[in-house]
C-alpha cells in the first residue's frame, strides 16, 4: 500500500518539513484573517508602506547618497603597533574586534571643511561662533539623563586638553577633532554627534550634507538624475568587463522575471491587476527590509543596492505569487462562482500551498544567512538584505496578497451575479495566433505546472537554490566583485592629515597607554559653505514658486494640531464607509425585469413572505431576497430552466418544483447553495402539508443558526432549531478547580436544587473524582456452522488472536486502541465485545471501522464465519444492560465529598443520620425492590442529561450513562457526611457529533474542555466525565435532603408552576433559598 503524502508537504528534509508544519497553522491563521477583512488588510499595508516610503525618501534627502559631490569617499583605518614610527593602512571592511586589533586603543578623526567658493576670506568670528556651537551646544546622546558633549568625548592630551587642530587657508577651514572611540558605545555616541553636525539647522554656515532641506522637493529632484547620471558613468569607467557582463545579465534576468509575472497572470484571467499587486507585494517587502537594515545599523551602499535589485528580483521572483495565485483560481473553478464562499476558497488554496512555499522560502534564507555570515564586504550586506526581503515577501504574501485575491474573486462573483461574465484568458489562448517567436517566448516564461497543478515542481527551487549558492560562492572564491564597492578612501597621505596621524601618533608613544597598539579611523570632512553660497535654483521661480507655495500651504495644514486630527478621522470613516458599501455591493443586485403571465398554477398558494410577520423577520445569512418579485411564479418549465441558477427563482417558484417532484425536499440546501433559504422553504412545505398549517406563521425560529455545521452531520431535513433554557449551577469545586456547571432543561428547580447541592460541597472543600476505566465498547454478533467452531473462535480470541486483532485494529485510527476482548457464546452464536480508548471523540464510528478490519482479518482464519451484525446488542448502546453495569462502557468515574455536619443541617436542612437513612431505603433497598440495574440513584439521569444537551453530547445515550449508584455514610465520628457517586458508563467526547456546533461549542470553551487535548489525547473526554459525575454528586446531594426533609413537592408546587400565585415567603429548604 502506498504511503500517503503528508499533508505540508514533502521534499526537504525533516527539520524543514517539521518547521514548515509549524508555520503552516500560522499563515492559516493570518490568511482567514486576510481573506475575511480584504479591505482593512489592503489599507494597513497601504498605510504601512507609507511610513516606510516617507521614512527611507526623509533618510535619502538628509545623506550623501543623492549629493552633488560625485565621488564619495569612505574613512580609512590605519594601525601602528607599541614599536612602529608610522601607521599601516588597514584594509577596508576589516575586523577590529577580533586579534591585535581588541586590544588597541581607538581613536576616530572627525574633520569638518568649512570653504567659500567664491574664495573670499572667511569671517573669523564666523568661524569662532561655528567651533563654540559644535563644542558646547551638542549634547548626545538625546532623551538622557546623563548626556556628553566634544569634551567628554575627545581624547584628551597629556595635558587633560582635547585634542583638536586647525587648517587654516585665506578662504577655507578644516577643523581636525580626535574622539576616544574605544569601545562600541564611545563609537556609537561619536557617530551621534557627527550626525548631529552633518544636520545642523542653516545659518551663517550650511552643510552640504543637509542641502535637501533648504532646496525645494523638485530642486532636489533635478540635482539627483544629475548625480545619479554622473555616478552610473563613473562606474561604468572604474568597473571591469566582469562585473559589467555580470551585472548586465542579472538586469536582463530581471525584466525576463517581470516578462513571465505577466504572462503567467495574464493566463489565469488577470491582466495588469494581479501582477501589479505582486510588484508591489514585492516592492513593499523591499522598503520594509530597507528600513530593518537600517535599524539594526547595517551599512548598505548605493552600489552595493544598485547592483544587488535584479540579483534579489531574480533569486526571489515570483513563482510563490503564482501558485498561490493558480490554486485559489483552480479551487474557484470547482463550483459556481455565485454559490462561493470566498473566504473558504481563499484559505483553502492557502492552506494546500503554504508547506510548500514555507519549506522553499526556509531553505533559501538558510542559504542566505549562511552567505551573510561571510567577512567579504558587500556580500554579507547583500545576503542579509536578501534573507530580510524573503521573510516579509512571506509574510506580504499571506497578508496583502491574499487580500488582493479576496478581493479578485469578490468582484468576480458580483459580476457573475448580475450576469456579467468576466472574459478570462484560457490557458494558451493569450498566445494562440500569435507568431512563432512570441508564442516560444511566452512558453519558456510560462511557469505553470503540469497535471493542472497537481504535482509540485521541484525544479524550479532546487533551481534557484543552485544560483544562490553558486552566486555566493562566486564572491568567496572572488571570481568576480561585483558588491565589493570601488569608492576611494580618504587619502591619508596628504600633508594635513598625515601630519596630525604623527602628532597623535607621538602623544599615544608617550601615554601610558603606550604598550598598547593604536587604531585611528580617519572620516572625510563635512563640507560646509557660507550661506550665501547654496541660495541659488536650478527650476525657474516662475514654476518653483507657485509649486513652492501651494506644498508649504499643504504642509502648515498638514502640521496644525486641529486640522491634522479632523483628516486623521476623515481618513479613517472613509475607510470604514468603503467598507461597508464595498459589503452591500457584495449582495445580489436585483434586477429590474418586466412582470411575465405566470402559467396558470394548479392551485392558490400564499406567498412565503407573507408566512413570517415582519416583526419576527431577520435577515437572512446569504441571499436576502430573491432576483424576481415573490408575487411572480413562473411556469414550471421556466423554473426548470433556472435551477441552475436558484438565485433567478423565488421561493413560490422552489416550493412549485418541489410539489410537482421536480426538486426533492431532501436535497435543498444543495440545490439553492443557500441553507437558511433552504430550511425556510422546507418548513413552509411541511406547513402546506400538514393537517393544522400553522407551522409556517409558527414561533419555531429559523433566522441567525450555522446550518452549514448542521448538514451532512447532525440533522437531515431541517425545518429550523429548537432553543432549550440554558442555566448555571455552582460554581464547584472539582479536583480543586472551579467549574459553572451548564444545564439546558425545561425542568423548574433542577438548576437551583444543583446549585444548593453545589454550595454545600464546596464548604466541604470540594468533590474529588478518578478515572478508573476509559473504554468504548462494540459487540458483533457472529454466526458460525456449529457450536465446535464457535468455541474454537472463542479460545483463538482469546489466546494468540487476541494479538493479531489488536494490530488489525489499531491501524484503522491513531486514537482508537484496542483494550480488552470478551466473547460470549449462545448455541452457535458468538458475541465479541471489543474495548477500546477512542481519545477526546465518544468514539462509536472510531470503534465501528476498527471492528470492520478486525473482523476482515478474523474471516480469513475463520472462513465459515458469517457477520450477522456489527453491533450485537452486547455492546450495549442505548439500552438498559447489566454489562455496561459491571465492564464498564465509555468512562468510569468515581466522585467523592465529605460535607460538614453544620452544613447538613444548615444549608440541606437535614440531619446526617437522616441522609444516610434515606439512602439505604429509597436508593438501594428500593431500586433492588424495583429490580432496577444501575439506578441506584436518586435522579443521576436529571442532570446528566441537562448538561449532555448543554455540551453537545447524545442526549440518547443517557440510558446506559445514567448507571449510578449513589452511598452515603457518616464520617468522622458521625459528625459529617461522606457522599460518593460511582458511575460506570459515562459515554462523552469533545470532538464530532453536537460538540461542532457554535452553542455547544461556547459551553464547551467555557468548562476548558473544547476539543481535542493539545498533548494528552483524551485527557478533555475524561475531564468532562469527571464534570459530569461530580455534578450528579450534587443533584443527588440536593434531593435527597429535599426528601429528607420533607421540601421536595413545597418547592415543585412553588416553582414548577409559573401561573401560579407567589408564596407569599420562599420555603425553607426550597429550591429558591438555601
């Protein structure tokens, strides 16, 4: 037999099929979310890519990228060791922290170049004002407590004086300031206040590395394609043919990958929306890496971007984005657009590709971290920048993405109700009669699996995996060098600097710090001009100021702490309002048509709607009215040719069909794809036929019920549901834990007299319960030709066949385990009742196709064997029988209670002696009177019964689950009361039957027992057993005293009878007080 796939997939290895399932229940998390609210999902990415984009265009404008100045320079790091006389160029990109270099003291070399390009001489008092500023006025680090200026920071002479020099010319400055910069923190706050330098407000001095502030948006504009020109041409001169060709390649590769995004959209019935809204998917997770780069203070150059965009377009790509796209579309192809859920859809195809995509996208950023974890400058940019990218095209993916698709087929399926079908492109057709050149093109950019999708193609991403690595390897081994960028250095040979190297040089030798080597980084200087050097434009003023103006205006408004909060609303109703028109549009719009003769009908009906009052309708869960007036009933051939469509008939028109046989009553909510219409129109069927005809009118509710949970698995032929009171006892305290205990009856002093019995089990500190047997039971009758064979049968069960049906059996589930056999013998008749732990399910299907299996295998050693009936009556389910009474059926469960004396007497209104009296002659000495089998009890099956209908359990299955006996006793020197309930047969589950339903479910949640159990499978099942008897504990409590005390028949004459006159006082002892 062959083995089945997992179901994340397989491929990979076990660690990645491992984490790619644990992904897997997460992305199904955030698709529901996604596919439910579309809109909201598509305006917090807007929103959230704004920030990103405003945040990296502000971080552009205030750096060098986009300067005037073509070249950049980068600092230079230079070493001298204790004995050295002069300093040694360290390579750039070098590691400090490691070797010879930790140890060094570190020293780096702030310079600030102050110039006039009209080359007049400077204002010393300009100057002086300018070195006052930078001393004394710049504080970092900012929000602190304690904050450092240049004093704090520079490194001190032997005369505890900073050090600091000065280049002067007739019309420029450079200020030389050297900063202690041993240790990451010192290095951290001398960059904090270079950059606070670099951005200083304009003045009598402007940094040029502030221009874009005082230059207007498209001034700024103009000097970047400027600069971007010059910078790319540079380049081009410096770069080897290498690195062009490679370069060259990797921008072909990338157009190739937007070529086949389109192609590939474009097959599936998308013209530009699709793709587009990838490009942007990809675009988004791109600013976003961006902007994690650069918080985490990761370098990423120009260059080093420029030349890494087609390389992470190509090596990312968007095959991920077309199979998700090519599943949803293939699962909305299943049925009829119109009768679509969505949302369903969407995570549907989600789900049956997120293991897929998880495990690629984990294997490549492996291999991409693995790259980032290199010492080559540029690469270890480039590969964490790229594992970065794949992580939030991941998450966009499952998040804006999916939207974007929800909302694609959302419209489709408006257009599909109003009757205007979307022209989709088959596959192929784009390129059908197209020349030979395009229609090869189109097929090798084609990615689309074969099989329509049904194998996984595992090429492509052992395909890119290959480029990843063998790219990587290409920079290790330096085979070409293409991310290690060519921008000069600061030259430290020139006279200026190389003399204040020496100087500083010269003080460390004689520091006491001199045994240690000396590590100076030298920064290129800050250029800074006299203000009246950048006050020129490069747009005309006849087209800056107008333009200047009308952004300044927008700004103020922008800015102003009223109107800023007025738009921050209006923003937000406008997205709350396209909400909500955008959820109207969704509903089928009706169509005006003319009014059409109905065929004469072969009797008067009324119509539906007129069936409900209108202060008792609702609206209904999916199609709210019909597309034709329900006054309308057309011809039975007419409603024929419609059916399917069923939103184009009525409800007349439905019920007409189904009268005249051609709709079977049975099959409606197949048929109408519509369950709430479906159970309206039975009901009103069954209404027509019956003697009275008052179902119809009648105030059994139909509106507001998941009947889609119902279908196929709780109730056929549904007329509507049928609301039971819900009540609470306790709370109670049971193994230590409070617990509300839930009762759904119509039975008047049932939850009170529980909650008494409650109360006082709690002042005895609570009811203690075990678990002695969990086992569900199924009893085959087998048919054999003699009573020889039949007893060879028993004796091969149970002897070596006991281990060969066990295995059989267990194969069937990875719950159910087979427990015990007995087998029973009548003439040639054998009874084998199979004993099973069926987890947190009450386990009666689980059990019945294991006893299938095991009895296949039994056959073929017993071929005479005949099955007479997989359930035999010796199970025995849903009837009196001694055998649940003494094996044991579902679980066994014990309660226990000690109650104190003060409070029997108190509370109970009885005495202990009493109590125990009445136990005996009523519970055992009457029920053995009565030949009762199990019921040695006072009202076990009360609340049993209340709370299954509560939690969604058999309500039939009370018969056998009710056996109880209950023993009363006194304890401690007959001083309290010692109360247990012992029940053999309790049959429950949290999982399948009435536990899917919503209510059931809410009850459920509410005991902690919704469910499988994440890690104990049964250990839920079990605790609501123990619910469960602990609970009759407290009935049997209750009513008993009642008896004993005589209240029982005051309270039910008090309570039971609603139109009764009030007494006047409660009773003592009644159901109402305690």
């Amino acid at each position: 037999m062959p083995r089945q796939s997992s179901s994340y997939g397989g491929g990979g290895t076990t660690a990645f099929r491992s984490v790619s399932s644990l992904f897997g229940g997460a992305v199904h998390h955030v698709a529901r979310i996604a596919s439910r609210s579309p809109i909201e999902m598509v305006v917090v990415v807007l929103i959230l890519s704004s920030f990103c984009y405003f945040y990296l265009f502000n971080l552009a404008r205030t750096s060098d990228i986009f300067s005037g100045t073509v070249t950049r320079l980068y600092p230079t790091s230079v070493f001298a060791s204790p004995s050295d006389t002069t300093f040694t160029q360290l390579d750039r990109g070098a590691d400090l922290t490691n070797g010879l270099h930790h140890h060094a003291v570190k020293i780096q070399l702030k310079q600030m170049a102050i110039s006039d390009p009209k080359q007049q001489a400077l204002d010393p008092q300009i100057i002086q004002q300018f070195q006052h500023l930078i001393k004394n006025e710049i504080h970092v680090p900012d929000n602190t407590k304690k904050q450092f200026n240049v004093q704090d920071l520079c490194y001190h002479q032997q005369d505890d004086h900073c050090f600091f020099e000065n280049d002067k010319t007739d019309s420029s400055v450079v200020l030389s300031y050297a900063f202690n910069a041993t240790g990451a923190y010192r290095q951290h706050l001398a960059d904090l206040w270079e950059h606070k330098v670099a951005t200083l407000a304009p003045g009598d001095l402007v940094s040029l590395s502030n221009t874009g502030h005082q230059e207007n948006v498209f001034s700024w504009l103009f000097v970047v394609v400027r600069n971007v020109f010059l910078r790319i041409k540079e380049l081009l001169d410096m770069a080897d043919n290498v690195d062009i060709m490679v370069i060259l390649a990797g921008y072909l590769m990338m157009i190739a990958t937007f070529a086949s995004l389109f192609i590939n959209m474009r097959s599936m019935g998308s013209r530009y929306t699709l793709a587009t809204a990838v490009i942007f998917n990809g675009f988004v997770s791109f600013m976003l890496a961006l902007v994690t780069v650069h918080a985490l203070n990761v370098d990423v150059y120009p260059v080093v971007l420029a030349e890494a965009i087609p390389f992470l377009t190509v090596t990312i790509g968007f095959e991920r984005s077309i199979k998700l796209t090519k599943r949803v579309f293939q699962l909305s192809k299943e049925t009829p657009i119109a009768k679509q859920d969505i949302h369903k859809t969407v995570v549907r195809a989600v789900d049956s590709v997120a293991a897929s995509i998880t495990r690629d996208c984990l294997m490549e950023i492996v291999v991409l971290t693995i790259g980032a974890k290199s010492g080559i400058s540029g690469l270890r940019e480039f590969c964490f920048l790229s594992a970065l990218l794949l992580a939030y095209d991941f998450i966009a993916m499952f998040t804006w993405y999916t939207a974007i698709l929800t909302l694609k087929l959302e419209l489709t399926r408006i257009r599909a109700i109003n009757g205007s079908s979307a022209t989709v492109v088959k596959k192929g057709g784009a390129v059908k009669n197209t020349g030979y050149v395009r229609r090869t093109v189109v097929k090798v950019l084609d990615v689309s699996d074969n099989e329509d999708g049904k194998t996984d193609n595992f090429i492509i991403g052992r395909l890119k995996l290959l480029m990843i690595a063998g790219f990587i390897g290409m920079h290790v081994f330096k085979l070409c060098s293409t991310f290690q960028s060519t921008n000069p250095q600061v030259n430290t040979t020139e006279p200026s600097v190389a003399s204040i190297l020496q100087q500083l040089l010269q003080q460390h030798q004689s520091s006491k710090q001199n045994t240690l080597p000396l590590i100076i980084e030298v920064f290129p200087p800050l250029p800074f001009h006299v203000a009246e050097s950048v006050r020129k434009s490069i747009v005309p003023e006849a087209i800056s100021q107008p333009l200047s103006t009308l952004f300044s205006t927008a700004a103020i408004y922008i800015q102003h702490p009223a109107i800023s909060k007025l738009l921050f609303v209006a923003l937000f109703v406008s997205i709350f309002l396209n909400t909500y028109l955008f959820k109207v549009v969704r509903q089928p719009k009706q169509s005006e048509e003319k009014q059409t003769v109905a065929a004469p009908a072969p009797a008067a009906i009324a119509p539906v709607a007129a069936a409900v009052p209108a202060e008792k309708a609702v609206t209904v869960t999916k199609t709210e009215a019909p597309v034709v007036p329900s006054d309308v009933v057309r011809s039975i051939d007419e409603c024929l040719s419609l059916v399917k469509t069923p939103e184009a008939l009525n409800d007349e028109e439905v019920i007409s069909l189904v009268q005249k046989g051609k709709l079977a009553p049975y099959a409606l909510e197949r048929t109408l794809g519509d369950f709430t219409r479906a159970v309206r129109v039975r009901r009103s069927l069954i209404s027509r036929a019956s003697v009275t005809k008052t179902l119809e009118q009648s105030l059994l509710p139909i509106e507001n019920y998941q009947y889609e949970k119902v279908f196929g698995a709780c109730c056929e032929n549904v007329i509507g549901y049928m609301p039971l009171p819900l009540g609470i006892a306790g709370p109670m305290i049971i193994d230590g834990i409070d617990v509300h205990i839930p009762m759904a009856t119509t039975e008047g002093c049932l939850v009170a007299s529980a909650a008494r019995g409650c109360k006082a089990i709690n002042q005895g500190g609570g009811a203690t319960t075990i678990v002695t047997n969990d086992m569900m039971a199924r009893g085959p009758c087998l048919s054999f030709p003699n009573i020889s064979q039949a007893g060879e049968c028993k004796r091969w069960v149970e002897h070596e066949g006991n281990a060969i049906l066990t295995e059989a059996f267990n194969s069937t589930s990875r719950f159910a385990r087979l427990q015990k056999l007995k087998v029973a013998l009548a003439g040639r008749l054998a009874f084998v009742r199979f004993s099973t732990a069926t987890g947190d399910a009450m386990g009666m299907n689980m059990i019945s196709k294991g006893c299938e299996k095991a009895l296949s295998v039994m056959q073929e050693y017993f071929p005479d064997m005949q099955i007479i009936s997989l359930s035999g009556n010796y199970c025995t389910d849903k009837k009196p029988a001694a055998i649940n009474w003494i094996e044991g059926r579902g679980k066994s469960v014990v309660a226990e209670a000690v109650i104190p004396g003060e409070t029997v007497q108190k509370v109970l209104k009885t005495t202990v002696v009493a109590m125990c009296e009445l136990n005996i002659n009523k519970n055992l000495i009457g029920s053995a009177m009565a030949g009762s089998v199990g019921g040695f009890n006072a009202q076990a099956a009360n609340l049993l019964t209340a709370i299954y209908l509560a939690a969604g359990q058999d309500p039939a299955q009370n018969v056998e689950s009710s056996n109880c006996i209950t023993l009363m006793e006194p304890a401690n020197n007959g001083q309290d009361l010692r109360i247990s309930c012992t029940m053999p047969s309790i049959e429950v589950g949290t999982v399948g039957g009435g536990t899917i339903l919503p209510p059931q479910q809410a009850v459920l949640d509410m005991l902690g027992v919704r469910g499988p159990h994440p890690t104990n499978p049964g250990d839920n099942a079990r605790r609501l057993a123990r619910i469960i008897c602990a609970a009759v504990m407290a009935g049997e409590l209750s009513l008993c005293a009642a008896l004993a005390a005589g209240h029982l028949v005051q309270a039910h004459m008090a309570h039971n009878r609603a139109n009764a006159t009030p007494a006047p006082t409660p009773i003592p002892g009644s159901c109402i007080k305690s």
